[in-house]
C-alpha cells in the first residue's frame, strides 16, 4: 500500500512540475525580469553607454572607422536599453 501511495504521489509531482521544465527561453526571460534582473541589465546598460560615449569624446584624433564603429556599438546599446525598460 505504501509503495503504490509513493509511486501515485511521484507520478502526481512530476506531472505539476512539467511545465517548469517546459518553459521557453522567453518566458524563462520574462521570469527573470519579473524577479528584478531587468533592473541590473539596466544598470549595466547605462555603465556602458556612458563608457561608450565617454570612449567618442576621447577618439577626437582617432579616424572617421572608428568613431562610426563606436557611435553603431552606441546605438545598440541604447536600442536595447529602451526595450529592456520597457518591458
């Protein structure tokens, strides 16, 4: 009886947590976001801007490449700033 009641409980538990392990990569993302790890990516982001901005005014001397270069890897940051705050 014990081991029935065991093998009925086991069943009954792995069959409610299947949809944990079922989750995609997006909804494990908006899992995370919803924990507050949206906030540090944001934090992040916006060290980096500010790095990368910082790196344009210092590239006065350096050729038009690379201050294109910089200004396109600013520009992707900033674009997934925005869609981190707003999601």
């Amino acid at each position: 009886m014990k081991t029935s009641a065991l093998v009925v409980l086991s069943a009954f538990l792995m069959s409610v947590a299947a949809p944990v392990f079922a989750m995609t990569h997006q909804e494990q993302l908006a899992c995370a976001w919803t924990a507050g790890n949206c906030l540090d990516e944001a934090k992040i982001l916006e060290k980096k801007i500010a790095e990368i901005k910082s790196d344009i005014r210092k590239s006065a001397n350096s050729s038009p490449e690379e201050v294109k270069k910089l200004e396109k890897k600013l520009q992707e940051a900033m674009d997934r700033l925005e869609r981190v705050e707003r999601n």
